[in-house]
C-alpha cells in the first residue's frame, strides 16, 4: 500500500496540533489554580494579621489584671486546607517589621504575606515554642511561630506584664 507524503505529514500536523492544545489547556489552568491558591492564602494571612492587630490593641488599651496569667485569648475561624492541600501560617520579623506569611506545604511559591502596622518598640512577636495555662488552669495553650491548617482551637493571644506586650498564635486545648 503506497501513502503518499502529504498523509504523513498531515498526521504529524494534527498529532502535534492535539498535543500543543493540551499543553496549552494545562499551563493556563494551572496558572488560574495558582492564582486562586494565591487569593485564598492573602485571606487567610489578613484574618490572621487582623486578629494579631485586634488582641494586641484591646490588650494595649485595657487592664489584664482580670485575666489569668495576664493573657488575653481570641479563638479564630482558618479552613483545614485550601484546596485540598495543606498551609502553613507563619509570623515573621523582618528589618523590625511583622508580617504573616501563608503559604502551601507542597508548593512553596504559592504564598501571600499580610503586614501588621506595629513594630519592636510597640510590642515583641513571639517567634518560639512554648506552653502556658490560662482560664484559671482549664486549658493550655500550645504556642508556635507556625501553624499548620485551621481547626476550631487556632488562636490568637497577647500577654502583658510590667509595660511589655507580646502577640502571638498558637492552638489551645483543654487540661481534661
């Protein structure tokens, strides 16, 4: 059976039209997926920024004599995964700036960083582990630089002792 050139080369054509289609559809879906991550991220590092900026204001302007430890303790609301993959939520101070920075464990160029308007003379950002009690000793409260995804006991905090105020995030917990 004889094929002339033209068959071939016309196969060859519409072969490489198909793959180039496909490879065209998965770079623009991809970059869309991206940039939906992006948004969902810039979300959840504002909501984490907002409420840091809240706790350490209301901490600022009232007295904690009440409280116990002198810790004041805001639960927030973060989704388990964004886009059924897991995040990270990390406070940073950088050149005497706090941020939070929210980004994907599996792709770490998907991220979005969210500002706070204090600095180190207003207030210290707790950037290392540590467990403390608060609510008379009913609960503790587990405190990280990091967090990883959202569940109902994320939080925010912020201590005040002898003029010096300290923010930070964490998970709290029942002693029960």
């Amino acid at each position: 059976m004889h094929v002339p050139i033209q068959h071939i080369i016309g196969t060859i054509t519409l072969i490489g039209l198909v793959i180039s289609a496909g490879l065209a559809y998965s770079v623009i879906t991809s970059y869309f997926e991206a940039d939906v991550y992006k948004q969902q991220l810039q979300q959840v590092s504002d909501i984490v920024a907002l409420n840091i900026v809240e706790i350490a204001n209301l901490a600022n302007f009232t007295s904690l004599e009440y409280t116990s430890n002198n810790t004041m303790v805001k639960a927030i609301n973060l989704p388990l995964d964004i886009g059924d993959k897991a995040y990270a939520v990390e406070l940073r101070n950088s050149n005497e700036q706090y941020s939070v920075l929210a980004y994907l464990l599996s792709q770490k160029n998907s991220q979005a960083t969210s500002l706070m308007p204090f600095s180190s003379a207003q207030c210290t950002l707790e950037t290392a582990s540590q467990k403390f009690t608060v609510n008379n000793g009913q609960a503790i409260v587990t405190s990280s630089p990091v967090i990883y995804g959202g569940n109902d006991n994320t939080i925010v905090w912020a201590w005040k002792g002898s003029g010096s105020l300290t923010v930070g995030i964490g998970r709290i917990s029942s002693t029960e």
